[in-house]
C-alpha cells in the first residue's frame, strides 16, 4: 500500500439508528459484488477488486452491468480530468469509499495525487484496511525501556492485534540486575533519565516473554557480543583496524549488557519465523 492512502472512519449523525446504518453498509456489498462480476465477464479491467469482493455465482442483468460500466467510466473520467488541470497537486476525499479501487488503479497510471483520502464506517474500513494490509516491520531502539511496562505492553499487544504478518526489532538493555547493570542505571539516573521500563530487561528470557506475553508467536533474543562474533570477519577486521582499544573487558561488559530482541507473527508462507542475525 503506498503512503499517501489514508482510511478513517465516521460515525453516523445522532438522527440515525444502528439499523439505519447496517442497511447503508449493505448497499456497500451489493455495490461491490455488482462491479466484481461485471469487471469478471469483461467491462473493465480491475485487477484490485478481485481481493475486496467475493464472486457471486448469480449472473447480474446486462443492464445492471452497463449501469456500472457507465457509473465507473464516468467517475474515472471526470477524477483524470480534475488530476489532468491540477497536474495531480491536489488531494480527494473519498467519502463513503467502501471497497472502491480507485487509488491503486491511479497508482498503476502515474497519477496519484498528493493526498488521497478515504472514509467509510469502521466495519467497512477495517475489513479494507485487513484486506490490503502488506507485512508490516516495526523497529524500536532504547525506547521501550523509557516506557512503563505496562505501557511497553500495551503498545506490543496493540502491534501483534493490528498487524496480521509482521516483526517486531527492540534493541534494548539486558542483564541489568547485576552490578554493571545497576550502575548503568544511577548514571543514567544523575542525568534525570529514568529507566522506567528496566523491569523487562532482566535477561534474554524477560525480553522475549513480553512478546511472547503479548500476542507475537516467536521471540529470539541474542546479546550484543554475540551479534558481533557472527559478523562477517572481514568487516569486523576492518573496523577493529581503525583504531586500537586495549579495554576488551569493557567493550564485553558493554556488549552483553544490550541485546536485540525480535519478534514475529504470522508469515508463514513468508518464513519470518526463520529469521535470524
């Protein structure tokens, strides 16, 4: 999905009932399913539909179909005209969008506009917004340590719920329950930086179990110093010859005490659970 699709929501006027709405919502299936079958025996060409809508096997009257072809062609017409004068500097609004294709099929032309919005019920939008939704990477580093655990846990468990083929990568502290760990923390601690999150940094067990917790299928987790002995020798030749450091203790201490965490669900056929450093 490119970036400069935007879906929301609204929420009926207080005039309206919930039997109102549902039925305002069905015209959306209908609408839909009209155009999958008449775009399926040749009107147009829409090969976006086809992961929207389901094909119904009920042939649709001819005159249902050319209603849709001159409805589709019409609207098209006049939305490349509008981009055509405004050379595509503009933004539309799309209301009551459903499961309309429109910003891919402009895509596939060149003639995306700066901004292109659209808004629906949250029923329909989230069916939408599932149904396009491409595997999604999330990266956090040092931040979840600066959050509560309750609210680190939060935001894991509202990315595994959001996200249904995804990887989460934490580069974070570890080990932070022996001596080092603690005087990293009152370091920190003298220049008004509070860990808040520390809890979670016990070890390599804690960090993958708040993912683990929370929602994501598998956690690996690996500490710095062993992230660097797997790098390839050659690089690591060349860094380790820029300059010379004879405090090898200190640079494990450091190293040991950081680690990546990384986190996935879904992608099966994808293999994200493969992944490794």
């Amino acid at each position: 999905m490119a970036t400069n699709l935007r879906t929301t929501t609204f929420n009926s006027c207080p005039s309206s009932t919930e039997t109102d709405d549902e039925g305002v919502q069905g015209t959306c299936e209908d609408a839909s399913i009209c155009k999958r079958f008449a775009v399926s025996i040749g009107y147009w060409d829409d090969p976006y539909l086809q992961h929207f809508v389901r094909l119904c096997k009920e042939r649709k009257a001819p005159e249902i179909n050319r209603g849709y072809f001159a409805r589709v062609q019409g609207i098209s017409q006049l939305i490349k005209a509008f981009l055509q004068k405004t050379k595509c500097h503009c933004q539309i609004l799309n209301l009551g969008a459903g499961m309309d294709t429109t910003f891919w099929i402009l895509k596939d032309q060149d003639l995306l506009p700066d901004k292109y919005f659209e808004v629906d019920f949250p029923l329909i939008v989230t069916r939408k917004v599932h149904s396009i939704r491409l595997p999604t990477l999330l990266v956090t580093e040092c931040v979840l340590v600066y959050m509560t655990p309750e609210q680190s846990a939060n935001l894991i468990r509202w990315a595994a719920s959001s996200f249904e083929t995804a990887m989460f990568i934490s580069y974070e502290q570890v080990n932070m329950d022996d001596r080092f760990g603690q005087i990293m923390i009152e370091n920190l601690r003298r220049r008004q930086c509070d860990l808040a999150g520390v809890e979670p940094c016990k070890s390599l067990e804690s960090q993958k179990e708040r993912f683990l917790s929370n929602g994501w299928e598998t956690a690996s987790a690996m500490n710095m110093m062993e992230l660097y002995s797997r790098l390839p020798q050659a690089e690591v030749s060349r860094i380790e010859s820029l300059e010379f450091l004879d405090e090898l203790e200190l640079l494990e201490q450091l190293m040991t005490h950081y680690c990546l965490c990384w986190a996935t669900r879904g992608g099966s056929k994808l293999g994200l659970s493969e992944v490794t450093c």
